[in-house]
C-alpha cells in the first residue's frame, strides 16, 4: 500500500543546484529516485512527460505551472505530487530548462564517435548515433523556436529539419549561409511543413523557397551573435544550433551556447570532420570544464553540458 499524492521526486530542474531546504540533497539523478511502489496511482511515465514538456513550452499562464501532478518553477525546479517513472523524471531533468520559463535558451547537440568526429572526411554521417539519439534530437527540436545549420550541413545531408520521431510542433529552420552556396533544391527550401530563413551577406542570394536574413559583415563570432539578435527580434528566442562542427564551434567560441548536448557513439571512425575546433590552448587549466551530467540513450551516452556553471 502506499499513499496517493505523495511527493516522490522532489527535484531542481538545473544540475546541482539545492532545492529547498529540507529535501533529498542534490544533485540527483533519475537513477537515485527510490523504486516506484506497488499501488493502484498510475506513475507519470515518459509519454506522460512529453506531454508536460509540450505544454509547458507553450503556457502562457506564468510560473509555478500545474500539469498532470508535475509543478514547475520559472527557474526549472520540479517536484511531482504522483509518483514519476525514472525514464520520465530523466526527461523532465534534461529537457525543463529548455520548455519552461519563456527565457531566452541556446543549445547546440552533435553526434559524434568516440574518437571526436561527426562524419567522414566525405561527409558522411548517417548515422554516427543511434536511434535513441535521433529521438532526443527531434525532441530539442520540437522545444525550440528555430533550429539552425551551417551550410556544409546542408551540403553533406540535406536535412529536411522537421519533427518526425516524436510528437510536436516544427521549428523555423535557418540555414547560416554567408555567401550563399546551399543548394536551392535543397529540402529546407523545397519541403513545406516549417517557415525557412537564409541568413546570407547579400539577401539578393537568398533561395526563393526560404525569407531572407541579412547579415551583417562580420567574423564568425559577430556574425553568430548578430544571427541569434536578428532571431530574437523575429521572437525566435528558444534555439537549437543542430550543427555541424564548425558551426557549433563558432557559437561556442563566442560565448553565446547555454547548453551543449554531446551524443558520443560507441564507433571509432580514425579521421573525419571533427565535432569542434576551438583557438589552441597550451595548458590543460584553459579546458572548459562546465558542470555536465550524463544518460544512456541506447548505446549512446548523452553529455549535458551546463555551460554558464563549471564543474563543482
Ligand atoms: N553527427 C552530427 O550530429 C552532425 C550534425 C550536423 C552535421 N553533421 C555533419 O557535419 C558535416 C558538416 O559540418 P561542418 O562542420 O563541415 O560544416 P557546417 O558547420 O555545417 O557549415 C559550416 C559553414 O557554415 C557557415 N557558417 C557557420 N557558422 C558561421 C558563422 N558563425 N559565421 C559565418 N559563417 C558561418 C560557413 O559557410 P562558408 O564557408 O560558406 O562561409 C561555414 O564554412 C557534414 O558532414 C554533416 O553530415 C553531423
């Protein structure tokens, strides 16, 4: 027997960060939650979960934010007032800071080997990860207002960048194409489903299936800056830099990521284009160490890296 509506999850929605006083220390993972009693309350599972992350992108009536017995503070903090399945309690640990709040959230994800690269040297990178890592990808999809690609993505993969794993809405697709080479055939351009910006110099090189979006001139860093200004001004301010490397790098480079998802794939490629290149550094004190967490994703290993914290 057990008692319905007991708080089993009680949880801070950011890594390591102390919830109130008095409960579980933190951090915790999905895995420390204690096993789900045996009683006749339907635990909020992964499904269930989804859902709450859907809808809370999208509440319009302010924080704390009641859903299916899971409230949410503006700042990421969770607590469930019915049992949670650990699958779920994972969801919401990895995906909150993203959904709620109506704050301003940059995350960029790649997939890569073990080795460091994310496709061969031909560019070849369908797939790196696996299936689990594809579905974590269309979920940061469906949070964000846009999801944006350098142009050799597009090249390489002629991504369609809608939502198909899961269930959810598409973001704006942006394709960051300073001296506009993308193809026009290109499926961003030619398939419906999602509005598509080319940021280019010179907006008469714009592809006719996608809005213009000028740039100005700039290096790689200003111009990344200025891309996620002119996003905001259009109310794009939830956005996903889906790759690839060099177009993380840059966002990395500048300063400008909240978070970095790193799906590493247990396969060993030997060469290829790399997942990032960043300024050399000498000494091993210059590392980037954000706070992180890990999760399985199948045979994938997600790295959440917080990157306004370092490491504790
Ligand atoms: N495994 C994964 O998760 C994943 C995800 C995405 C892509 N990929 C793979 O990654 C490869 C492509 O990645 P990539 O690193 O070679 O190229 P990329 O990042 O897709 O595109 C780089 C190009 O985009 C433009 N660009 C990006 N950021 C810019 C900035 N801040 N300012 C100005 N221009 C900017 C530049 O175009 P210009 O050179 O024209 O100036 C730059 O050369 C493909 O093989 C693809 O299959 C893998």
């Amino acid at each position: 027997m057990c008692a319905p509506n007991v708080c089993v999850a009680p949880h801070d929605g950011r890594p390591g960060t102390a919830a109130a006083a008095g409960q579980p220390q933190f951090p915790m993972m999905a895995a420390d939650f204690p096993p789900l009693p045996s009683c006749p309350v339907t635990p909020i599972n992964a499904a269930d979960a989804w859902h709450i992350l859907c809808a809370l992108r999208t509440a319009a009536a302010g924080y704390p934010a009641s859903l299916e017995g899971i409230t949410v503070a503006a700042d990421g903090t969770w607590h469930a007032t019915r049992p949670i399945a650990p699958d779920a309690a994972r969801l919401l640990d990895l995906l909150l800071p993203m959904a709620c709040g109506g704050a301003p959230c940059v995350v960029a994800q790649i997939g890569q080997s073990l080795d460091g690269y994310i496709a061969t040297a031909s560019g070849d990178s369908c797939y790196v990860t696996g299936m689990q890592s594809r579905i974590h990808l269309h979920r940061l999809r469906a949070l964000v207002d846009a999801v944006v690609v350098g142009v050799g993505t597009v090249i390489a993969d002629d991504p369609a960048l809608t939502v198909r794993h899961v269930t959810g809405p598409n973001p704006a697709r942006v394709v960051l194409d300073p001296q506009g080479r993308a193809p026009r055939g290109a499926r961003v351009f030619t398939e419906r489903g999602a509005t598509t910006w080319h940021a280019v110099c010179d907006p008469a090189q714009a592809a006719p299936g996608a809005s213009a979006l000028a740039l100005p001139p700039g290096d790689a860093m200003a111009t990344a800056c200025a891309l996620l200004q002119s996003l905001a001004q259009r109310g794009l301010r939830r956005v996903l830099i889906e790759g690839g490397g060099i177009t993380i790098s840059h966002f990395l480079q500048a300063g400008l990521l909240d978070r970095l998802h790193v799906m590493v794939a247990p396969l060993l490629l030997g060469s290829g284009r790399r997942t990032l290149t960043l300024p050399e550094i000498k000494s091993l004190q210059s590392a980037l160490r954000p706070r992180c967490r890990s999760y399985a994703l199948g045979e994938d290993r997600l790295y959440d890296l917080d990157l306004r914290h370092p490491a504790g």
